[in-house]
C-alpha cells in the first residue's frame, strides 16, 4: 500500500479518504486477525509457563523447605498449626477433611458416571401395596441430570482444592522465610482485623462472586455441554432420566444445510437475518428519535420542561408487561386501532389492519412500538449528555457561521456518538437478546409455517424468543435450546469484539475531554 | 517528631514502568524537605510512598528507625495534605478537623479543645459549621492544613498543597506555611512542581528527574552549584541561558569564547577548576539572566546582540535579545540602574551589547552534562 | 403555549419570527408525543371502569362506568400475586442493592491481582442468554423446593444470586468519588471498611437510590423466569405471570377489563415511587451511558 504523509491526507478528497481508510480498514483485518491468534498463542503460552514455574517452586519448596512445610504438603494448615497460625491452619484443614469426605461419598461416583452419564434406566417393580393387592411403580435408578450437574460441581470443587492447596503450599514457604528473616507472622487477630482493612475487597467479594459462580458460571457450563449430549424434556423423569453424549451431532442438526430451505441452518438463518435487522432498527431509531426529543426539550425559550419530561419518564415507571400486553391487544384484529379506524371509516370490517398477521406489519409494528418504549429512556440519557457539550462550542460555531443544521451534524452528533458508543454496542446487544418485546407483543407470531425446526417459529422471533419456545412443555428440546444458545453467544461476543476494537472512544480516549 | 530514612527505594508499576530508581535519603528530625521537579519525575510517587498509599517495589522507608513497608498508612503516625485538599464534602468543617481524632475514640471535649486552637491558629473558626463547598480555595486548603495538624503525627506530608490557588493567595499560603512549620516543628516532606516553593520553604532541596534524584542540597547550594544542566535550569527563574562553547586552559588560566568574545574565568570558579585538574574542552557554558549586564561600548569581552522583545516586569526589565549567531538569550536587568535614556532605547532592534563576569560562570561538559566545577 | 409566542416583543422581527415558529413547531410537536405516550394509559385506565363488558372492544370511553372490576380483583388469587411480588422486590431490592454495592466498591477502590481478568470474565458471561440457565436453575431450586407454590423464595435467591453482573453503573459512579478521599481518610487513621462506612457510604445516596429503585422495579415486570419458576401454581405467581394468564385466547373475554384494573393497580404504587426518586434514576442511567 502506497504510504501517504499527513499533509499529503489533508489534501485528499473526501471520497478519496473514505476509500483509504476503508482500504487501510480491509487491509488490515488479515493482520489484526493474525495478531488476535498470536496474541492468543502467546497467552497460553506465557500461561503453560506460568504453570510449569509454579510447580517447579513448589517442588523445590518441598525439597528445601523444613519438615513443618514438608508435611504441610500432606496434611493441609499443619504448617501453620506448628507456626501458631493457628486459624489459617483450622480453615485449611477444614477444607481439606471437607473436600476428602466430599469426594470419597459423592464426587468420587458422580465423576466416574461422568463418561456414560448413567446406564440403569428406568424399571417397573411389584410393591405391596394396601392390604392385599399389589401395585406397579417405576424406579429411575440413574439419573443423567444430577449426574452431569454434580460431577461438574465436583470438577468445581477440585480446582477449588487444587488451588487452595497451592495456597497452602505458598503461605507455609513465606511463613518460614518470614521467621527465618527474624520477623513476625500475622497472628490470627491481624488476619481478621486485615479483612476490614487491607484485604477488605476479598470480604465484599466473597459473597457476590459465590453467588454468581453458583448461579451463574455453573448454570452456564452445564448448558454448554448440555449441547453436546440429547437431552430433553423427555429425560425430565417423562420416561425416563437417562441421556448421553452425542459429540457434535446437535451443531450437526442445527447447521447442516443439505434439506435446504426446509432444514434447520434455514430457519436459524432466518431469524438470525430478522435479530440483527430488529437490533439494528431498534437500537438506532430510538437513539435518533429520542435524541431529537432531548434537544426539543432542551432548546432555550421551550417552557415546562419538566412537564415535557414527566410525561415521558412516567412511562418507564409502569411496569412493561402491562403497557406491552395492553399496546399489543390495541393493535389486534378487533382491538382498538382497528376499531378507531373503522369508527372514522377508513378501513371496513373486512379490510381490518393485519398488524399481527401479516410478517412485514407486524415487524414494522414491533419497531415502532419499541420506539414508543424507549424513546423516554434515550431522552433521559440523552438529556444529560446534551447538556455536558460545552457552550462555548456552539458559540465558537455561531461566529464560524454554522446553521442549526451543521451545528448538529459537525459538533453535537460526533461528540454524541464518541460518548455513547459503549452504550450503542451495549444496547445492540442487548436488543438482539430483548426478550420482554417481542414476546409480550406477538409471541413471536405470525407463525412461519415453512419451517421445520421445533418451536414453532414465527416471523417476529428472535434467536432469544426462539431459544425460549424450544425449551418450553413436554417435548422440549434442551439439546437445541443449548445449540441456539451458544451460537447466540458467538454472534454477540465476534460484533462486540469488532465493534469494540473500532470504537474511536476506546482508541482516543482524550478526544473530546 | 522523627526522622525519615529511604533506602534503594524503587517503585515499578505492574505495566513494568519504573517512576522511582533507588532513591536514597536521610530526612533528620524536625527537617523541611521539599521534593521537586517537573510532571512525571517520581516526586509525588515517592512521598505516596512513604504515606503507605503505594507500595514499595523494593528497598525499605523507616520512619523513626523502624521499617513501615508492610503498615498501612493509619499505622505510620503520619499527616498529609493533599493537592486537591481531600476534604470529605459531606461534613462540616469541624467534623472534618475532628474525624482522624474521633477515629481514634478521643473524648469529644479533648476533640473541642483541638479543632478550635487548630482553627483559631488558621483563622477559620467563623467556618466550622459550614461543609466544604461554601468555602474559597484558601479556606478548603486551611481545613486540609488543620486536617493534618490536629493529628500531632510524626511526620507531615504535603503533596502540592498550594498548585489548585492563583498566584496571589499562593504567596500568602506559602509564607503561613513557614509560620506553621515554626509552631508545629516536627519533620516535614513537600512535594512541589514549583522552583519558588521549593527554594522558599526547603531545608533541603531535592530535584527529582524521570525517577532519579539529580541533586540534594540546601537552596544555596543548588542554586550556586547546580550539579548538572537539568538542575541548573530548573532552578532559578527565568531559566539560566546555555551557551555551547569552548574552555581553553593555558597554564593556570581559563578562558571561555562565547560568540567570539573572550572572557577569563577568575575567582572561586578558576580555583575549583584547577581542583578539578579540568582540561580544555567543549562545554556548554551556564549564565543566570541576572548575571548578565549591559556593556557600555563593544569590546573584546562583550558579545553584541539584537534586542527581540523587552519585558517590563516593575523592578526590573527582561530582555529577550538573539546574537549574531541566532541563539537567543535572556537578560534581567534591575530597572533601578538604567537612565531613562537607557531605558527608552531599549526597543526591538536596538543594537546591544552585553558582557558578564569570569565568577558567575557554570560549566558542564558538553557530553556529560554534569557541573565541572562538582568534582566528579 | 400559544400565550408565550403572541407575547414577544415585536423587535428585530426576522430572528425573533424564525424563533418563534420553530419554537411554535417543537411545543405542537412535544404536545403530540405527550398525547400518544399517555394514550394507552388513560386507555387502560378508562376500561378498567367499564362494566357492560369484559372484552377487549374497539371503543375507549365506557358506555357503563363502574368499579366491579377493581371488586372482583379481589376474588382472584390477584392479591396473592400483589403480596408474592411485593414481598420479592422488597427483599431482592435490599439484597441486591447490599451484594451491588459490595462488588462495585471493591472492583472501583481495589487494585488487585486478577481484578481486571474478572471483569472481562464477568463481560463475557453477560453475553451468554440467561434464558438458557434457567432450565437447570429450575431443576436445582426445585430440589431445594423452591418452585411452584413456593417460588417466591426461590424467586429471591435468584435474583439476588446473580445481582454480582450489575456491578458496572454503581462501579461508574464510585469512579467518580476522588480517590484522594479514601486516602486522606486512610492517613486519618480509618481502615478500608471505616472508609467505606464514613465516606463512600453517606457520599453516595444517589447511586444507593438508583439501585433500590431498580431492584425494587424489576421484579413487577419480570415474567419468563418467574413464570418458568413457579410452573403454573398460582399460590406462586408474581402479578406479571398472573396476569398474563388472563389474556390468553380462552381468558381474554372474561378477564380483559380486570387485566386493565389490574395493571392500573400494579402500575400506580410504582409510578408514584418512581416519580417521587426520579432524579436520582436519571443520574444512574446518565452516569451508566457515558462511562459505557
């Protein structure tokens, strides 16, 4: 690529400019791609090294160190019973009896049905039952859901023990280089008294980060390879409790497009199509348009501004299943748009409105609708920042003779999107995945009946509707719901990787300060 | 009352940046020791440090004798005075003063007794009751002042107290300084991007560059034997004028030949350079503007110039004038001793001439940078 | 409005006359979207008064006016459902608002090993559809009995569990506070947790408000977990679950105007409250968008 000087770029066309930096943009993605898998290469590198350090200190630790620490390699916290720690030394021999004790009566079973994720299936069995008669009951013996569920618990708990361990290891080693040098050990006081004080962000973390690790980081692991066994509504304990690994077989289904318009990667396309252009949609009308409301508001010699604003903010107060059902039921065959129309005979009774029936109105019709949903929200955002441009721009444009036009477009908007960018990438996201509208709206519907997928898809679902419908009643359809799931995860995490390394408030961040 | 002691001291930030390279210091009891240099030098790295608000990569600070790495600040006995005051905005100016006493469960009359000498001291007891944001910049840095003094502590730390004032207030504060310092009489660290300050209140003076320390000394003494080109610069206001050049020494006699001019070095600076044994060379020569005078007539040992700008500062003028040559060099001459004919002359373009003594030259090696009269 | 544009005065007629239409053209503009947001709630409120039916018609002022509606709320399991959210989205509200703050204090003033590894964990986990956790959510809870009839601790423990994720408005508006606060209390003699307790604390009402306020909301419209949760059993259902039972094809012309009561009655307790802290909402989302 030809290099050009900064005067030389100056100079340019504006088109020629674009180009160039389009071109340079292209250009780079083979190099930034390259640099992301080097970058990726060199992490795990550093990190496989990282590991090979720490056991090699810990070996050598066991070599050098004295018998104290050596038994402490066995027998957790002895170290620092022997060194008068005597709380460290109770909490990681607690630890450790409550791991053995653990492991010996559950986790040693769960890890090994792991593999097969349970073999005994269901059996009918003759039991007494009253006086006489006898009566037919089913035992499920293995159970496939706890299985996997607890021996990922298990796995848990061992890298928990396996780092605790080396914790252990690593305190016993400075605590005798401490007394070798002459000094003190924190008693058991100071190790409490430094909870509140120097170690204080590991008392508030504890319980937000157990939280989210039990109920979020688990949950989350469990549905991944739930992908990547057959599991269904069925093995709830419908028929039985038993299901298996599958390998890819489920991406297999969901992406193979040999069956053509009628297989599944078709029908995932599709709504995959109508997610992005909804989250494109929704995201950038409401900006637009509750923006504009912000600086109608906000303009000088506009009066009750607070009025303006009530009005508008009272409507993110109500809760949205009411004001979305109820708005949903208004636009239906005989709600009350149609039946306004009809009153002031614009339209007849058989000419009603297809807002819900036909696929591009009520696509249409869900956006619009977003819009009435949250332009509020944007203006109230919007407002703020507004007002944070500083005067002294505009006044400076007003004397360089710029029109209220391109006082806009040259100085509120870019500094508008410069400081709203994380937030457009973030509300993007969250749009592809904004459940509540379009489910409390149409359901999804209409429904696509060319598609063959299960869910019943329609033409106003999301991938995030869509997931949700596959998981529903008796036939639910874990495995797919899974599939779904984690590609949902890829499309978000790429746009957000792309974006986010595009962003200019990430690259320049003292532009505008 | 302590002394203060900083051993190999270094801090390297986790992205391998280092902002302090072994930094080593004595701070005597009862000492005023100003930290000093530009932005980004390490000043106020260090004295974080040694408040316990940073860690200590390596090396050891000991306050009274005993090694205070590992204590948090609340368990070093030390008072700090911030440089955008730090005053807490929900209390009063009275709980401000009160909060380190209150803190270590004082009784409240002992705490009354406290913050109003305190305030009376700083003259702000018609304040107490109001919170922070009703009071002027001068007020807030008198609470962030009474914040610290109250505390009794062993040592006194003041991180650019005085840069968030304007000029005039600045002045002021600085002289209330001295007074506190002379009531409270215990060791003091201060850290200032600002010559004056540091010039002003120090004991000692220590110039701070990219981490390094540059030199330690008494205002007098960086002032008459800055110890390299940095130094010499920083201190002094304006900046001394350097002028690349030669030293030629034949027999015992030194001449330097700025601009064509000659001039013999004499007096202390002749006799530290034969201590030196210092040979003839390149050096960059070193001239305070107010070590320069006009000469009366062009000769052998003055060097003409061209007046660009003339500065009228009150008591004195500033001239900015260029030699022959391009460089340009500042003058400062006291008002007191120019005629008015002399001084309504000097307009832009006015030919001049200027000279300056053999005794209040500087020489650095125009490689090393570093004084030749230091003996290093 | 039109009284503001007739009384300028008539000097320099050419800014002043653009000024005023353009000013004309913003109040009729902001005039029309006050009437369209407003709309569907006066609608509701009007028809949960209408008494000569229960469907859904296509007409909004009542032929009938009546509060039967509101009466016959109380004949359903809707106060149930009342109780069930309302007890939910005051303890989540304070739980969460406790765990929110734990975390966004200790990720704004800490500088820790890993600190910035976990919010990059923590940014990926966010891009996982919660949707699908809730399947094996449901299994646990339901073994630790917490489902059904008996959602609302379940519902709870969830809620607040995961409340950790909402660090990052809170964390912002920490950010904000000076850090040489926490270090001139630090040199004053306070430990961290005093700092927290003495300074950060009474420091940030706002920020504390925002996210009672938002707890507090969000259970009243939360629907698919709670409806996931309580698996039809209606002793379980929060009002948004309920509710929505009542517009399904075979409810909708018996329960349409209760619906409307319904929504007037779970709508207004929220709205006052909200109205009544808004300021500090704004500040929250405001301060939230910027920092991204």
């Amino acid at each position: 690529m030809v290099k050009y000087t900064d005067l030389e770029y100056l100079r340019m066309k504006k088109g020629k400019r674009f180009g160039l930096k389009l071109l340079s943009f292209l250009c780079s993605i083979p190099r930034k791609t390259a640099a992301f898998f080097l970058m990726l290469l060199t992490g795990i590198k550093q990190a496989a090294l990282k590991i090979a350090g720490e056991a090699r200190d810990i070996c050598m630790g066991f070599v050098t160190g004295d018998w104290k620490t050596k038994v402490s390699y066995l027998v957790m916290g002895f170290g620092c019973f022997a060194r008068g720690q005597i709380l460290r030394g109770v909490l990681f021999l607690l630890f450790e009896v409550v791991f053995i004790g653990y492991m010996v009566l559950f986790g040693g079973y769960y890890l090994g049905m792991m593999p097969s994720l349970g073999k005994q299936g269901p059996t009918t069995e003759k039991v007494a039952s009253g006086l006489r008669g006898t009566a037919t009951v089913t035992i499920y013996h293995d159970n496939s859901f706890r299985i996997l569920l607890y021996s990922v618990l298990t796995i848990f708990f061992i890298i928990a023990f396996i780092y605790t361990w080396r914790v252990n290891v690593k305190q016993n080693l400075t605590a005798e280089r401490i007394l070798k040098s002459g000094k003190k050990l924190r008693s058991g006081k100071e190790d409490l008294r430094s909870l509140v004080d120097d170690q204080f962000h590991k008392t508030l973390l504890a319980l937000p980060m157990t939280g989210i690790l039990v109920f979020t980081v688990l949950p989350i692991i469990f549905m991944i390879l739930v992908a990547f066994t057959n599991y269904c509504g069925a093995n709830n304990g419908y028929t039985n409790n038993l299901f298996h690994w599958v390998g890819l077989d489920n991406f297999n289904t969901m992406l193979n497009w040999t069956n053509g318009s009628s297989s599944y990667a078709a029908t995932f396309g599709e709504v995959l199509a109508w997610t992005l252009i909804w989250a494109f949609f929704a995201t950038f009308t409401n900006y637009f348009l509750g923006m504009m409301v912000a600086m109608a508001i906000n303009k000088k010699g506009i009066h009750f501004k607070k009025g303006w604003r009530t009005v508008l903010v009272m409507t993110v107060a109500i809760p949205q299943f009411i004001s979305l059902l109820y708005v949903s039921k208004m636009f239906a065959s005989n709600g009350i748009v149609n039946g306004l129309l009809m009153d002031l005979g614009i339209i007849d009774m058989d000419h009603l409105l297809p807002f819900w029936t036909d696929p591009t109105w009520a696509r249409i019709t869900v956006i619009i609708i977003n819009i009435w949903i949250g332009i509020p929200y944007l203006m109230l955002i919007t407002t703020g920042i507004l007002m944070n441009i500083p005067a002294d721009l505009y006044e400076s444009a007003r004397i360089d003779g710029a029109s209220g036009w391109q006082q806009y477009s040259k100085i509120t908007l870019p500094y508008m999107l410069f400081v709203t960018g994380p937030y457009l990438l973030t509300s993007f996201t969250g749009n592809m995945n904004n459940f509540n509208v379009i489910y409390l709206l149409t359901g999804g519907a209409p429904t696509n009946n060319l598609s063959t997928a299960p869910g019943t898809v329609g033409y106003t679902d999301l991938l995030i509707t869509w997931l949700f419908k596959i998981t529903q009643g008796a036939e639910a359809n874990y495995y797919l719901a899974s599939v779904v799931g984690i590609l949902v995860f890829l499309v978000v995490a790429i746009i957000s990787l792309v974006v986010y390394n595009l962003l200019p408030s990430i690259k320049n961040e003292e532009d505008f300060q | 009352m302590a002394s203060v002691k900083l051993t190999g001291v270094k801090k390297i930030y986790d992205n391998k940046v280092t902002a302090v390279h072994d930094f080593n210091l004595d701070i005597k009891d009862k000492e005023f020791v100003v930290f000093v240099g530009p932005s980004g030098c390490g000043k106020s790295t260090t004295l974080r440090m040694v408040a316990g608000l940073e860690d200590i990569s390596e090396g050891t600070v000991e306050i009274d004798g005993e090694v205070v790495n590992d204590l948090q600040p609340k368990d070093r006995d030390i008072a700090m005075v911030f440089q955008n005051y730090a005053l807490y905005p929900h209390m009063t100016v009275y709980d401000n003063i009160a909060f380190s006493l209150r803190l270590k469960k004082m009784p409240e009359d002992e705490i009354y007794e406290k913050v109003t000498n305190a305030a009376e001291i700083l003259g702000i007891t018609d304040y107490l009751t109001r919170k922070p944001r009703a009071l002027s910049g001068g007020q807030r840095q008198r609470v962030a002042i009474g914040r610290a003094m109250v505390r009794n502590s062993k040592v006194f730390l003041m991180d650019e107290p005085l840069s968030n004032l304007d000029a005039k207030l600045r002045n002021q504060m600085r002289a209330e300084i001295i007074l506190l310092r002379q009531k409270l009489n215990t060791t003091f660290i201060y850290v200032t991007h600002d010559q004056t300050e540091a010039m002003t209140l120090g004991d000692r003076i220590v110039i701070m560059q990219d981490g390094y320390i540059e030199q330690v000394g008494t205002p007098t003494e960086v002032f008459e034997m800055p110890r390299n080109i940095f130094v010499a610069e920083f201190i002094g206001a304006p900046k001394m004028n350097m002028i690349p050049t030669k030293l030629t020494r034949s027999g015992d006699n030194y001449t330097v030949s700025p601009f064509g001019a000659r001039l013999p070095v004499d007096g202390e600076k002749r006799e530290l350079l034969l201590e030196g044994d210092v040979g003839s060379r390149e050096i960059i020569l070193g001239v305070r503007p107010e070590h320069i005078v006009l000469a009366d007539s062009a000769s052998e040992s003055s060097i003409p110039c061209t007046l660009e700008v003339n500065e009228m500062m009150g008591s004195e003028l500033h001239l900015h004038v260029y030699t022959e040559d391009g460089t340009r060099l500042i003058v400062r001459v006291p008002t007191l001793n120019l005629s008015s004919a002399q001084r309504s002359g000097l307009v832009a373009g006015a030919r001049l001439n200027i000279t300056f003594s053999g005794k209040v030259m500087h020489f650095f090696d125009a490689e090393s940078k570093l004084n030749l009269c230091c003996g290093e | 409005m039109s009284e503001n544009t007739v009384m300028a005065p008539k000097k320099h007629m050419g800014l002043k006359t653009s000024r005023r239409i353009s000013n004309t053209a913003i109040y009729v503009l902001l005039a029309v979207i006050s009437v369209v947001w407003l709309i569907p709630f006066i609608c509701i409120l009007l028809q949960s008064f209408r008494v000569e039916n229960t469907m859904p018609v296509g007409y909004v002022i009542p032929k009938r006016w009546g509060i039967d509606n509101y009466l016959r709320l109380f004949q359903t399991d809707f106060p149930k459902w009342y109780l069930n959210t309302f007890i939910i989205a005051l303890v989540s509200s304070v739980l969460q608002t406790f765990i929110v703050l734990c975390m966004s204090y200790a990720l704004s003033r800490f500088r820790f090993k890993g600190r910035k590894l976990l919010m990059r964990l923590m940014l990926i986990l966010g891009m996982f559809p919660g949707m699908l956790t809730m399947i094996i959510l449901y299994r646990v809870l339901a073994d630790l009995g917490m489902t059904q009839a008996n959602a609302v601790p379940g519902l709870i423990l969830v809620y607040v569990a995961s409340s950790g994720m909402l660090y990052y408005v809170s964390k912002g508006f920490f950010d904000t506070i000076p850090k040489s606060l926490d270090e001139a209390a630090r040199v004053d003699g306070a430990t961290r947790f005093q700092v927290l307790k003495k300074i950060i604390l009474p420091l940030s009402k706002p920020i504390v408000i925002y996210t009672v306020l938002t707890a507090f909301m969000s259970p009243w419209g939360d629907f698919v977990f709670a409806q996931y949760v309580s698996m039809g059993a209606s002793a379980g259902k929060n009002v948004a679950v309920g509710m929505y039972g009542w517009l399904n094809k075979d409810q909708i012309a018996n329960n349409y105007t209760l619906f409307c009561a319904g929504g007037v009655l779970v709508a207004i307790p929220v709205t006052v409250l909200f109205l009544c802290l808004q300021k500090y909402y704004v500040e929250g989302v405001t301060g939230g968008a910027v920092k991204g």
